[in-house]
C-alpha cells in the first residue's frame, strides 16, 4: 500500500512542485523498500517482486481510474490480467525457496 500510495501521489506531486505530494512520494516509497527487505528474509526476490508489480500494477491502475479519471484501454487491461496470471501462476507453482 505504500508504494501504492507514493506512486499516486507522485502524480498528484506535478513534477516535485507541490510539496504535500512530494512529501508523501518520498515516505512512501522509503516505507515500500523498507517493507520490502523485511518480506526478503522469507520469500525468494523474484516471487516477492512480481508480487509487489502485480498487485502494484492492478491498484495503481484502480487509483487512476478512480482518482485521476484515467481509463484504461483494451490492450492495457489484458496485459494486467497476463501479468495478474503470472503472479498467480508463481505463488501456485513454484518451488523457489530462500537459502
């Protein structure tokens, strides 16, 4: 969520002028890395990065749509869905494991 977060505000930031969504793009994301290391210690790099660009993709994506009147395109929402497959297909079948 909060890199989520960061990557809609840093939209909302037009270009590091606004403060408040600047502020919130660099917490954020300092929040998201820091976060991230923590789910390292169990979960193989590959398997918890495309979890986190998957789930990112598709909410990002929701945040658009919702906030910033975005819409998305046909080709664009069937690359979502290939890349929500992919996800999915790692966490059900693969045999990763952290050493």
């Amino acid at each position: 969520m909060a890199e989520v977060i960061a990557t809609s505000a840093l939209k909302a930031s037009a270009g590091f002028t606004r403060l408040a969504p600047s502020a919130a793009v660099v917490v954020g994301y300092g929040l998201a890395f820091y976060l991230l290391s923590l789910v390292l210690r169990t979960l193989p790099v590959g398997v918890a990065y495309a979890i986190w660009a998957g789930l990112g993709i598709v909410l990002v994506t929701l945040v658009g749509v919702v906030v910033f009147g975005e819409r998305p395109d046909l080709p664009a929402v069937l690359g979502i869905v290939l890349i929500v497959a992919g996800v999915v297909l790692l966490q059900m079948f693969s045999k990763m494991s952290v050493h």
